[in-house]
C-alpha cells in the first residue's frame, strides 16, 4: 500500500482483503503493534510481522462518527468499534472477520476518504450520513 495525498488517497495492490474494522480482522497479540506502527490511525497504514514472518499493511480509515453501524450501496452492513473502516489482507487473519466482507482487487486500486466518505474500489461507506 502506498500513500498518494494528506488528504487519505491509497494505492492498495492486487489481493484478497478483508473489509472491515481493522480491530476485527487483525489478530489480538498484533493490534498494538498495528496502531504503534500506523501512529493509532493518524497515518491511514500500518504494518505488522506476523507469526508466519511476513509483513502485512493494513488499511484504516476514520470514520466521520466514530463507532457504530456504517453500511455500503450494496447493503453490506460494517460494524465499528475503534472507529476504523479498512482492508486487511487476507492471510493477516484466520477464518472470517465478524461484519468482513471479502473483497479482491485484480488490479492496483485507489482507496479513499473524503467527507466522511470511504470508497474501496466498488464499495462507498458513507459514515458521516
């Protein structure tokens, strides 16, 4: 993932993701780690080293209310509790992440956040509505 503006525009590479609360998708013993990395969230990307040695970006949004319910035009309903909408590879976490929905990019892909809008790729969060 490569940061493109201040103003939270992020390439995200071709993958397999988790949509989600990152707090939902990102193991327990790595979530400080996560938020020490990506600032707690100030910068849009952290990274953490996962048991399997590898490194892992995870994508995090603020949303413009904070924790609740925000949901996408397809219906899709995202549940938030540290106030964080985002990606997270899919190799990062074990199973499916509680309110994830799986989302692939075949290609590299702008995520973004304007206004209390999210859009990753095809999906657009409106959290500030």
């Amino acid at each position: 993932m490569k940061l493109i503006t201040a103003d939270y525009e992020v390439k995200v590479s071709a993958g397999k993701y988790w949509l989600s609360d990152p707090c939902y998708a990102v193991p327990s013993d790595l979530w400080m780690d996560l938020l020490n990395s990506s600032k707690f969230f100030d910068y849009p990307i952290g990274v953490v080293k996962a048991n399997d040695d590898k490194n892992y970006s995870v994508l995090g949004f603020g949303t413009a209310y904070g924790d609740g319910v925000y949901h996408d035009q397809f219906g899709n309903s995202f549940p938030v509790d540290a106030g964080l909408i985002g990606l997270t590879p899919v190799g990062l976490y074990e199973g499916e992440p509680f309110g994830a929905v799986l989302v692939e990019f075949t290609e590299e892909t702008v995520c973004s956040c304007y206004g209390g809008v999210l859009k990753f790729g095809a999906h657009e969060i409106n959290t500030g509505d």
